[in-house]
C-alpha cells in the first residue's frame, strides 16, 4: 500500500477518535507530506471542516499560496 493512502488512513483513525467521519487526506508536493487533516465536522460543529478542506487550508498556509500547484492529495476514501 501506498505510503500516502497510509497517512490517510492514519488520519482517518484520528477522525474517528473524536466521533467524526473516519476520512483522512494528505497533500503530498514533491514527494513530501506537506499537510494532514481529518474529518474535524462534529468536532468543531462546522460542516465544512471534511478531511480534505482541512488539508487544503494548511497546505495553503504553510505555502503561503492560494493555489496548490505541482501538489497531490490522497483520501482515504474514493
């Protein structure tokens, strides 16, 4: 298996821990995890928190960049 869709799965557990959705993501750029996220919707009570929203959010913050270019995401769920 895939190193990536293994993290994915990492954060999906996380998710699950706290009663959300078992979905994770990772944005992967240049062979490197620059971001996690995992399903944080009943956590933080905001629909929009799903795994990859919360991926795309940090990886755009730690790029410092609103666009995510030559970047990959992998889900853990199709």
């Amino acid at each position: 298996m895939n190193k990536f869709i293994k993290e994915s799965l990492k954060q999906a557990r996380k998710a699950a821990s706290h009663d959300d959705v078992p979905i994770g993501a990772v944005i992967v750029r240049d062979g490197k995890i620059i971001a996690r996220g995992e399903n944080r919707v009943q956590l933080k009570r905001n629909p929009t928190l799903h795994a990859e929203i919360v991926a795309i959010n940090k990886a755009c913050k730690k790029l410092n960049a609103k666009f995510l270019d030559n970047c990959e995401i992998y889900v853990s769920l199709e």
